[in-house]
C-alpha cells in the first residue's frame, strides 16, 4: 500500500514529520538514513527539499536500488 503524506498536513502521522521531500518510507523506516544535513524543525517551518547521494552524483529522489532493497527487506518472513 503507498501513503503519500505532506509533512506540514494535519493528518500526517508523527513519523512522518519533519522530514524532507522526498522522503520514502518502507514500514516507516527512511530507505535512505544517515546523517542529515540540517537540524531538526521547528512546528511551523514549511516544507523543505532533500537530496541524496547516488555513488559520486548528489540526485533528487532515493535511488531505486535503496527503495527496492528496503520493499524486498520489508516482504522477508519474519524469523525468529
């Protein structure tokens, strides 16, 4: 199922919040973490854009291997 949510909406869930466009989320985890290169917003702010890292390249969206690697992790049976 895809949910699209903007970050300043009302209704956007809490973990979904302050985060860049785009931010792709696969059970609620960034298919792109690590540091980023801003603090943490204040209620209020607006939107903010985010780019990514693609090898040496700086592109606007997560790569799709990322955003393939993180659906195939999330499809895995459950072990344990």
């Amino acid at each position: 199922m895809w949910t699209e949510w903007g970050s300043d909406d009302p209704e956007c869930p809490e973990h979904a919040r302050n985060l860049g466009s785009p931010t792709v989320l696969v059970n609620g985890e960034d298919v792109a973490p690590g540091p980023h290169p801003w603090a943490p917003r204040e209620p209020g702010d607006g939107p903010r854009c985010r780019v990514y890292r693609d090898n040496d390249a700086i592109v606007p969206a997560p790569p799709v291997r990322r955003v393939v690697d993180a659906i195939t992790k999330a499809l895995r049976p459950s072990v344990g």
